[in-house]
C-alpha cells in the first residue's frame, strides 16, 4: 500500500468502501475483513480493527492497523487511538493524538481530538482546544452538542454570546460573509437545554421581528422551538405574518398537535387559496391529510404541481403513497403523465415503475416493461438484478451484473454479501491497484480540462 491509494480510497470511497464493509461486519466475517486489510483495503482495516477492539482482541486491532501508521496514514492513527482509549489505556490514547502547532491549526484535527477528551471526561481541555476555532459554524455547533447534559451551558453561553450579538448586529454586505451565522440559534438551543425556554424565545422574537439574523435557519430554529413547547400565539403570529412561506408549517403542526386539527387544515387551505405563490404551502397539508389517511384528497392538493419544474411534489407523493401500501394508486399517477413530462423524466419515472411494480410483487410486469426500455439506461441493469433477486432468481441476476461493463464492481459483490457468499463476494473483487488505475482511466478526460489549480476530482475543494 502507498499514501496515494490510500488517499485515492478515502477521497472516492474506492475499494471495498465502507457499505460492504458495514455488510461484512453485520454478517459476522471478520476474519474477511482482517484479510482484505492485508490488501491495503482502508475501509476493511479500520471496520476490522473496531470490531477486534469490541471483541477485546487489542493486539490484533493494532497489528491491522500498524501498516497503514507505517505509511504515515493520518487515519490511521486515530483508529488506534480509540481502539487504546477502548481498552482502557486513556493517557496513552490521547498521547497518541495529540495535536502539535500545526495540527492545532487545523479545525478538523482539533474537532477529533476533542471529541477523545469529552470521552476521557476531560471537557476542559476540549473547550480550549475549540474555542480558537469557534468562528466556524460547525465547530460552534460541535462545542454544543460536546458539551450537552455535561453542566457547562453557562460557559458555554459565554463563549457563544459575543458572536451571537455580531450576528444580529450584522448589516450590509457583511450579513452573507458573516461567521459564525449560526450563532443566535446555537444561543437559543443553549438556553433551552438549560431550561431557560422564555429567555430563549425572547431574545429569538425580537430578533426575527427586527430583522436582525443573518440566515434563515435562525428563523426556523425560532419556530421549531415555538412548536416544541406548545407556544401558539407566538407561532401564529409568525406563521400567518410576511413569514408565512417560511413558518406557516410550524404553525398548523403545533395546531394539529394541540388537537385543533380542522384549524390547522382550514389556515392552510386559506393559505393556498390565496398566496401568490401557494405551492410552499401545499406539502404541510399533503402530510396533515396523510396522517389522517385522507390519500385521495392529498393527491389532489398536490396535483397541480405534478409537471412543474419547480415546487414539485410529485416524488414525494408517490413516496406517501408507497409508505401507505398504495402501490396501483401510485403506479397510476405515473401512467397519467404526459408524453413530455415522460420524455424529459424517462429514466426517473422507468425506475420509479419498476420499484413500485417490485414493491407490489408484479415481477413479470416488471421485468417486461423493463424491455421495453432503452438497453443503456442509465441504472436500468441494476434494476432489472435487483427485480430477478427478489424472484429469487439469483443466478441470473448475477449473470446480468457480470455481463454490464459499465457497473461497479460493488454491485455484484453486495449480491453477494446479501446471500451469504461473503469469500466470493471479496474475492471477485478487483485489485486496489487495478480499480485505482480504472479510475485514473475514466477521469482523465475530464482532468485534462480542468485548470492546474482545480481540486483532485471526488474532492469538494473546501
């Protein structure tokens, strides 16, 4: 193994990725595992390396890992850390981690070993280790949930208040740039768990009142906790005001929760009617009307909005109509569709066909409207396998996979796995070495036109 497969399996998930590896785990081949690590397979190492560490087979944990720390694999190291910090070992877990200047530089680094040290019980030295880095969202919200039923709200509140009430004082082009812009929800949340519900609504109400919150999410973290503990009044005047678009939901769940369920029906209907743009308000209902198991009045709320290019709710009431066991009312709204909504939508719709026609045990029906599909739809081979699968036709699905030389390798291996034919699942699997230089293969043309200073592909850049 080398740093550049290594990297290779963790920025595109390549290899035996983590999926199979958590398959492998649930059926008990560990020993497979521990195999395929030998291999340089990092997700196998390290799904390996947790489970000989639950079984108490520390030595064994740490010699499956031990090559990849020779080859200087950072995550690596961390998987020894837990797996010492496990066996009771804590001091030597920590030491084995423990950041020097650069690594205390890095938000990322500082995050996973505050995480040990909350774990070891030493929650101080988690904060300092944050605290340098709480002007990124994910960090501030990784100090709260860190540190939750753990007695530091009140520290923590301190830490949080000065950016907080940056936030809200926020103007201008600094107002989209701002960090943290979490802050007020994050102060909010705090109070709550502290059992300070009225200050936490307080201050949120005259901040959304004002106007003065950077993002939206601050909004509804006002509203999700209005509806957490019953407020109405506050949540009517938020959910029937200029924010309804973003709001009204809360409102008429809280309603429906309240036992006021016709009023939660009639203010979104009135919503409906009247709003320039009523499509937002169209999904609540469809769920209050799904709850009470009125499906055709559902279909009809969100009817109008079937073949729009925006706003769109037809997926999602196919998946409420699923959920309720109507399979043949589903199967008929996408026979209903029109021949453009067809043409534009084929593979989304020839999928959601098939599954449905899965779903309702109509497999002939399926593979046969299958046929009648373009032979390189994308997808469309996977499909018809996991149709011939649930036939028990096993060996035919196989076959099929096998025969697509544009599926992943995975797909047959997870076949496989599923059926208790974990050796020859990983044994057909290619070499590191020849999916790696595949991947190289496939994205070259795209590599050559990027810029010289574009991320690797399979990365964010972030």
């Amino acid at each position: 193994m080398d740093i550049d497969d290594l990297e290779w399996q963790s920025r595109t998930l390549g290899g035996i990725f983590p999926r199979l590896a958590t398959m492998l785990v649930e059926r008990g081949e560990v020993e497979l595992l521990v195999q395929a690590s030998g291999q340089g397979e990092w997700f196998c190492a390290q799904a390996a390396a947790r489970e000989l560490s639950r079984a108490g087979e520390v030595e064994r944990a740490l010699n499956v890992l031990e090559p990849f720390i020779e080859v200087g694999w950072n995550g690596a190291r961390w998987e020894r850390a837990e797996v010492l910090f496990e066996a009771g070992m804590v001091q030597q877990a920590l030491d084995a981690v423990r950041p020097d200047e650069e690594g205390l530089a890095s938000e990322w680094v500082c995050y996973d070993f505050a995480k040990l040290l909350v774990k070891a019980g030493r929650l101080d030295e988690a904060i300092t280790v944050l605290t340098p880095h709480l002007d990124r969202e994910w960090i501030l919200s990784a100090l709260v949930k860190l540190t939750e039923s753990q007695g530091r709200d009140e520290q923590v509140l301190e830490l949080i208040a000065p950016r907080a009430q940056r936030a809200r004082s926020a103007r201008g082009e600094e107002r989209w740039s701002l960090r943290p812009s979490n802050a007020q929800d994050l102060q909010a949340q705090v109070l709550e768990r502290a059992g300070r519900v009225d200050q936490a609504v307080r201050i949120l109400e005259a901040d959304i009142a004002a106007g003065h919150f950077v993002v939206q999410n601050t909004l509804i973290a006002y509203a999700e906790l209005l509806w957490r503990h019953g407020r109405l009044e506050e949540l009517r005047v938020l959910g029937t005001g200029k924010r309804a678009s973003d709001t009204l939901a809360y409102y008429a769940r809280a309603l429906e929760d309240d036992g006021q369920t016709d009023e939660a029906e009639a203010v979104l209907r009135r919503f409906i009617a009247a709003a320039e743009y009523p499509d937002r308000f169209r999904w609540p209902l469809i769920e209050l009307l799904g709850r009470q198991g009125r499906l055709e009045e559902a279909v009809e709320v969100g009817r109008p909005t079937f073949e729009h290019h925006d706003a769109c709710l037809f997926e999602s009431v196919i998946h409420l109509l699923h959920e309720a066991g109507r399979l043949d009312d589903a199967l008929a709204l996408l026979d209903e569709r029109s021949a453009e909504f067809v043409e534009e939508h084929l593979s989304w719709l020839s999928s959601n066909r098939i599954w449905l026609l899965g779903e309702a045990g109509r497999y002939e029906e399926a593979l046969a409207y299958a046929e009648t599909l373009p032979p390189d739809m994308y997808g469309l081979t996977a499909r018809k396998a996991w149709i011939l699968e649930d036939m028990g036709r096993l060996e035919e699905a196989l076959a099929l996979l096998r025969a697509d030389a544009e599926l992943l390798p995975s797909e047959v291996a997870e076949l496989l796995i599923r059926h208790g034919r974990a050796a020859e699942a990983i044994a057909g699997m290619p070499t590191l070495a020849q999916q790696h230089a595949a991947s190289r293969r496939r994205d070259a043309p795209i590599q050559a036109d990027r810029g010289p200073n574009d991320p690797p592909l399979g990365t964010s850049g972030l």
